[in-house]
C-alpha cells in the first residue's frame, strides 16, 4: 500500500514536472514567435509607421470633422467672424478677377477684387448623372474640386473623385465625363486637356505590388473622349526613378498625384527632361514632384526630400518652380506647417518663401495652390483655412479673401478653397452678365 | 465484455478530452506569451533586456557556426562569383567581345592566373600607376603596380593598438581596415571598422590613435585636418524612446588625430529643409549608414553656392540619398535621392559631374540584380554615362562597391563583394582587372571583400619606399 501511495505520488512528480516543462516550453516558444513576429513586423504583427504614421495622417485628412455637412470643410481659424474679401490694397494687388472653387456646393463663382459676383456656373450632380443616385451621396458630389476657365464662358469643373463636366456660360451642360478624375485640368492644345483620374491596379505577383488604387494621367479631347492615359506607377516603375517607389504609400493607394500641368520652355534649353510639353506631376505619396516625359511615358526628373507633402508645382516663366508645401516635415512636429516655396529645381536653393506669419500661419496640410502673378505677388489658395492671400515678395498681405460659407453649431466651420485663380481684368467681356 | 467496452469507451473518451485540452492549454499559453512577447519587443518592458541579449547571443552563435562549417576566417568574406568573363553571355556581349577582341582589348591582355591578382591588362588603354587597395582578409594596405606584384604593405594588428579593448567584435582579433589614405611621405591613415583610425608611419610604426567609433570613410582636407565618419551607439529619445541607435556623426580631427568638432548627421537634417527625408528612417539599430565623405573643393560653388568649398558631400545608405553638408552652419544644405538604392562613394569628378555607385541597380538582362556606376549631372540630374551589370565585365555589389575617375577619362570601379577591381574605359570596355587572391573556405569558394582599390598617379613620390 505504502508502495503504492509512493509510486502514485512518484508518477504525479513525474506528470507535473512534464507539465511544467511543456508549460514552460510553450511560453519560451510563444514568447519567441512573438518577439521575431514583431521584429520583423511580419503578420499577425500589424504595420507599424514611423511617427504615429503617414496612414493615420492620410485617413485623419479624409474625414469630415464632425458637424460638418457633406462636401470640404475644415475648422475655421478666423475667430473675428469677418468674411470675403477684407483686405484690398488697390495700388498693390494685381488687378484682376478671380475664379473660386469652394466645400460647400458645386459651383464656381466669378468675382471682382471687391468680392463681388460677376458670374456664377453651378451644377447639381444629379442633374449631370441622375440615375446615379448612389454616386450621388457621397461627398465628392457636393462641391468642385477644381475649374478651369474657357474664354467663351466654358468651365471645366470636376466632381471631387466622381467625374468631370463641360458647361457652357449657363451652366448648361456640354458633355459629361464620369471617372475618378481629381484635382486637375490642363489645357493641352486646340481645347484638349489633361486630367488626373484614380484606377485600381491588380496584385503584381512578379514585382510583389500588392493591389490597391494609383493615379494615371487622362488626355481627353475637347469633347471629352479619351485620347490617351499614362499611368503613372509604370512612367516611375519603368524610369531609373523606380527606387522612389520603395516608399510605401498608405492605405491600398500605391501612387496617388495631386497635381499635372504642362512645362512651358524656360528650361528646355538647360535640361532635356523640360522640354516643353513634359508634364510636372506632385506625387505626394513618395514625397516627390516629378517630370513625365510625355512621349516616352517615363520619369525623366523627380526632386524628394524638400516636403513631407506637396501640391500644385508649377514651372515659372523665370525657370523656378512655385510649389505650395502643404506639410514642410520633421518628425518632431506637433502640426501641419505649411509654406509656399519658389525654388530652383537645379540648385534646389529656395528663392522665396512664404510660411504665413506669426499670428496666421500658413497651415492647409491637405493641399492647397498657388499663382505667380504679373507683377511679382503671389496668389496663395491656404484650402483648409477657407483663405486666400495674395503677398508681395516682401511677404506683406495685400488683398485677402474669407470664404462666407460657414457651418456648425456655432459656425465653427469653414467651407475649404480648393483653388482661387486670378484672372485678366478683361475676361468675361462678352458674356459676363448674360447669366446672371 | 459490453462493461469493460464501456470503460474503454469511457477510458478513451477521457483520454480524447485530456488531449484536447491539452492542445488547448498549448494553444492558449503560446498565443499570450507570442503577444507578451510581440509587446516586450516593441515597447521595452521586462524581460526586453534579457531577450534581447539571448538574441544577440543566438545570432552570433549562428553565425560562428555558419562560418566553421564554411571555413571562413575572421574578417569579411563573400562567396566568390568569379571574373565576369567566365560568366554565360549573351549574344550582344558575346558580338561586343568578339568585337573588342579585334581591337586588341582581349589580346593584348594577361591570361587569368589561378590565383588571382591582376588577370588582364591592356596597356595601351589603361591609366599607369599603383594601386592601393584594402581587403577583408586583414588588417593591412597593399600597394601593388598594375601588374600585380606587391610594392609595399603597411599592417597593424587591432589588438597592438587597442589590447584592453572590449567592445563588439573582440574576438575578430584580426579587424580588418575599411578604408586608408595614403600621405605623400608613406604616412597611412587606416580605419578599424567602428573602431577607431590609425596613423602609422610608412613602416607601419604607430603614429597615432583614436577610437570614436571612426568607420568607413575619410578624407583629408587642405589643411591637414582629417575628416571622417563616426558612429555612436545610444539612446535618441525623439527616434526611439529606449533602444539605442547607431547615430552616425562627421568629426574633424586634427592632423595628430585630437578630436576638433564633430557633428550629428540625424542633426543636420533635422534643423536643415531635408528634414522630411528622415521621413523613411528606421526607428531601430543603423538609422543612417553613412558610407562616404568628401571634402568638397569648391568648384561648381559658381553655380550652385551649396557645393562652396569646405562644405562636405556625405552618403546616407539607409535613406538611399546623398547630401552636402555645411559644417559651418551644421545643417544639410543639398541632397538628392530617387535614383538609387543603397548606394555608395558618390564623387565630384573633374568638370563638376558626380560618379555613384548604384548597388541595387535593379535586373540585368539575365533577370540577375546588377549595380551600376553613374556620371551624372548634380544639378540637373542628367545621366552622361553608365557603367553597369548589363556590360560584358558585368557588376554586381550588393555592399559597399567603389568608383574613381581616373585623368585619362577611364573609370576605376571596386566591386567589393565579388573580390574584384575593374578599370574601363568610357566605351565600357574593360581594360583591367583585379581579383583579389585572398581566398578562402574550404574550396576556395570564399574571397575577401574588395573594399576600395585607389589608383596611384604614375609620378607619386615613392622614394620612403627604397627600404622594400
């Protein structure tokens, strides 16, 4: 018996002891696959970004603060409650009128340096696409991106991400285009254009590309048909600026740009890659502005490093390049802080610069745009702060405008700019008031 | 009978539940520890000092075991791949060599020696001179004429230097020179790798040391003082609240080897308009890799005043981008990235172009990684002219890598890891190569790596050497 209670009490020792050791070795084992999964932020181990995370800024600048109403709004940053145009320095702005896209609506409204409406396009997009009604909730339908201008009254305008209308002076409309087309238009030649349009890319099992959304380049004709893309992901993949594309965007979008215009000639004679007709695109994702040769479809230029993010670049006539920096980098920053920057592509030195001032920062970490105007001003569209400014050189505000749209309880919000473009005096001669 | 099935039955069904939830004991222990331990990595709570020690301890054991089993001496070593011309070519290399050899390119050089060396010269087309090159087979420096044969040697053992050194790699008691620069008197500078640099006389009698963490590269300017690369490892609170990092600095030293000033290159982008390049740094270990510097010589200043003389050209490996650096102001006032991985040795070269060489130069026409050696305009970025893996002598370096453009318009190239040196002309051609004969493993199949190779002008004084 007593042999018995000591063989049971023995086997017992035995059996803990083995769970002891297969405890103990499922914890080192676990603890281990933990330890390696995590070093090498393998899966299950989630995705881990730099800083808090370019995706997390990335879906932060998508949403809408709260009690906003659909379209493009951002917290106001005037406490005063002024609105329009509130400064206005006749014997130092560059004369002119200006075209405004706002958040609030799908309209574009032509007005005179003292704020007045000249003329105004405006366009449902139901009226445009009406058995789209799916389309028509989200936010994209409620107001313009971008416009452009044609001198017999015409206007380009796009549906932020939806598609892209022709309307006449009327607002009637001339053709339609649906496509994720976004942030911009740019005449090309004998009323074509160019536009940025969003497409889905599928998994790339050679190149490991996972899927996901990137940017290509859309020719239409002045009719609106398509006459050729250029996708962007190949024009950098297929360039000897294919390492750029290491820098993992976020969130599925594998390239996105956020602005295309076409080089003028201030260069050409100093660098093949600026030719006339090569195409400057902003690619904010890999943090680069970059030049399309626009026969060979490749990258041929691409200057990173300078910004965190970027818009709106655009070659002068001078042959520096104005750029509005939506987010000027370095880690240890608490906030967005922006600046306009004229700089020469080749030296890089900055030239000129405008980060706003001390008790008005410029701050639009989601884009904005800029314009060099005739007499050396510069016409800044600041879009988050629902304001536009036009400096001088010396950095002194000359005119200035508050966009009125408002929203909030307490009008807390304000309706972003997308863009303000300063116009010749003279345009809309003709056909200014016929629509009013 | 049905009572004992029974009880079988029910002894089975017992045990069948004891298994499971056993499996499930397994099960659940694993997945909490796998999270205590993704938790412990990431955030540096109990026991991350211990784990990461019995890490470290794991990967050296690994690699002394790897390395025994491959006969690998100390040192740095890497699989030899041999000269490119034994390689399969295709077609158009197999025209252009044919093409070449009609030029004379192949028949008036060397026949390949089995055991390495220089294995093809032609002497019409190359620049004359010596050659003077760094290896990881130990730590010394070899002057060799374009030949082959060994001129002079400077050697210093790490341990004669430092004997009561304690740090990483102590038991590499042969800790090989990464880089040296060679006075006009015989002097040597040489750098023991994250170490520190010496300065040894022509017959190899220490001058001098200092140990600040000296790796890489050097240069020396003008006045004597010697600029060069260093690295700290410490705690950056702003890059990781915890783990140290390795912080890369320039430091001057003066010409008897005291520290004058010494700059953080995290720093100088920091406070400079590149700070978004740091946008893509990792948060752990080799943040920078800083691989090259280069004391600028002022001469493109005219057209772009970052390039003024004094200023300082730097390359960030890990951020795939180079940079010019003002030690004045302490700030990066130049960089440019984009067209190239993990690169190294950009140059200013005689008319204000810029030499790199591209390790990750993308796929040759085999579908094999290849590097490439670039000659491209800074300022405008225009490529003048390139030199890579596609070519018949082929390159591919995955580390380190080398290039110099020599006065008759040649192009010195070092690909390190293949053990070889080549010299070819702005055609492309090779017209000669350097196996390094430093072999090893048990077939041979290793051969140190090639750091640098540096071509001596013909006319450089040579007269301290009369003693060889």
């Amino acid at each position: 018996m007593a042999y018995r209670e000591q063989n049971r009490s023995g086997t017992g020792a035995r059996r803990a002891l083995r769970l002891g050791v297969f405890v103990v070795l499922a914890v080192v084992g676990g603890f281990t696959l933990g330890w390696f999964t995590a070093y090498s932020s393998a899966l299950p181990y989630p995705r881990f970004e730099w800083g808090g995370g370019r995706a997390a800024r990335d879906s932060e600048a998508d949403l809408r603060p709260p009690g906003a109403p659909p379209g493009l709004y951002s917290r106001s940053r005037s406490d005063d409650g002024a609105s329009g145009v509130t400064i206005n320095e006749a014997d130092a702005v560059f004369p002119g009128v200006n075209l405004i896209v706002s958040g609030h609506v799908p309209e574009a409204l032509l007005m005179d340096m003292e704020g007045r409406a000249l003329h105004r396009w405006a366009k449902a997009f139901a009226d445009v696409w009406p058995e789209d009604e799916r389309a028509a909730d989200e936010n994209g339908a409620h107001y313009w991106s971008h416009a452009t201008p044609g001198p017999d009254g015409t206007l380009l305008a796009i549906y932020d991400g939806l598609g892209l209308v022709k309307l006449d002076s009327d607002s009637g409309l001339v053709w339609s285009y649906r496509g994720r087309v976004h942030d911009a238009i740019c005449p090309t030649e004998d009323g074509a254009f160019c536009t940025l349009e969003r497409v889905d890319v599928s998994p790339d099992g050679e190149g490991g590309l996972a899927g996901g959304t990137a940017d290509v380049i859309t020719f239409l004709s002045a009719e609106g048909e398509v006459v050729r893309r250029i996708p962007l992901l190949e024009a950098l993949g297929n360039s000897p600026y294919a390492p750029l594309l290491k820098r993992e965007p976020a969130g599925g979008a594998l390239l996105r740009a956020n602005a295309v215009r076409p080089l003028g000639d201030a260069l050409s004679n100093e660098s093949p890659a600026f030719a006339a007709g090569n195409l400057v695109v902003s690619l904010p994702d890999i943090q680069a502005v970059a030049v399309v040769d626009s026969e060979t479809e490749e990258v041929v230029w691409a200057l990173a490093g300078l910004w965190r993010s970027m818009s709106g670049p655009v070659l002068l006539e001078n042959g520096n390049m104005l750029i509005f920096v939506d987010d000027v980098g370095g880690h240890e920053s608490d906030r967005t802080a922006s600046e306009v920057r004229e700089l020469d592509p080749f030296t890089q030195q900055t030239v000129w610069a405008y980060p706003g001032d001390a008790t008005r920062p410029l701050q639009s970490a989601s884009g904005g745009a800029c314009q060099r105007l005739g007499n050396g001003n510069t016409l800044i569209s600041e879009s988050d702060g629902g304001r536009a400014i036009e400096v001088t050189p010396a950095g002194d505000i000359v005119w200035e405008f508050l966009n009125p749209h408002k929203a909030g309880s307490d009008g807390e919000l304000v309706a972003a700019i997308p863009e303000l473009l300063r116009l010749p005096a003279s345009f809309g001669s003709g056909w200014v008031g016929e629509g009013e | 009978m049905s009572v004992t099935g029974e009880g079988g039955d029910r002894g089975r069904g017992a045990s069948r539940r004891a298994w499971l939830a056993r499996v499930i004991l397994l099960l659940v222990v694993v997945v909490v520890a796998a999270s205590y331990g993704s938790f412990v990595r990431r955030t540096g709570v109990f026991p991350h000092r211990v784990a990461s020690s019995a890490e470290r301890w794991g990967w050296r054991t690994w690699e002394r075991i790897k390395f025994r089993s491959e006969g690998r001496p100390s040192g740095r070593w890497a699989e030899a791949r041999g000269p490119a011309a034994s390689r399969e070519l295709t077609d158009a290399e197999q025209d252009e060599l044919e093409a070449l050899m009609t030029l004379g390119y192949v028949s008036g050089s060397k026949p390949a020696s089995d055991d390495g060396g220089v294995t093809y010269i032609d002497p019409e087309r190359v620049y004359d001179g010596y050659n003077l090159y760094t290896s990881g087979h130990a730590a010394e420096a070899l002057l060799l004429d374009m030949n082959g044969r060994t001129l002079h040697r400077w050697s210093m053992r790490f341990l004669d230097v430092w004997p009561d050194y304690e740090g990483p790699g102590r038991d590499h008691a042969n800790k090989v020179w990464r880089r040296v620069h060679l006075y006009d008197n015989g002097d040597i500078l040489a750098i023991f790798e994250n170490v520190g640099i010496v300065k040894l006389d022509s017959e190899s009698t220490l001058l001098w040391s200092h140990a600040g963490g000296e790796h890489h590269d050097l240069d020396v300017a003008d006045d004597g003082s010697i600029y060069v690369i260093q690295h700290e490892k410490r705690v950056v609170p702003r890059v990781h609240a915890y783990q140290p990092v390795s912080e890369d600095f320039i430091a001057i030293l003066e010409p008897d080897g005291k520290l004058r000033k010494r700059l953080s290159i995290l720093e100088a982008f920091e406070r400079s308009d590149y700070r978004a390049v740091l946008e893509s740094m990792s948060r752990w270990g080799d943040i920078l890799h800083t691989n090259t510097i280069e004391i600028l010589d002022g001469s493109r200043a005219g057209d772009c005043p970052a390039f003024r003389k004094g200023n300082v050209l730097i390359c960030v490996r890990q951020l795939d981008t180079i940079a010019v650096v003002d030690m004045e102001e302490g700030k990066v006032v130049w960089a440019l990235t984009g067209r190239w991985r993990l690169q190294h040795q950009p140059t200013f070269i005689p008319g204000g172009n810029m030499l790199i060489f591209n390790n990750r130069a993308g796929l040759d026409a085999h579908g094999e990684p290849m590097s490439a050696v670039l000659e491209f305009d800074p300022l405008t970025q225009e490529t003048y002219w390139t030199y890579d893996g596609n070519m018949p002598g082929g390159l591919y370096s995955p580390t380190c890598g080398s290039c110099e453009r020599l006065p008759n318009g040649n192009t010195l190239i070092t690909e390190t890891d293949n053990g070889r040196a080549i010299e070819v002309t702005p055609a492309g051609r090779v017209v000669w190569e350097f196996i390094n004969p430093k072999r090893a493993g048990k077939d041979d199949q290793l051969i140190a790596s090639l750091y640098e190779v540096i071509r001596i002008p013909p006319d450089a004084r040579l007269d301290w050497m009369s003693g060889d």
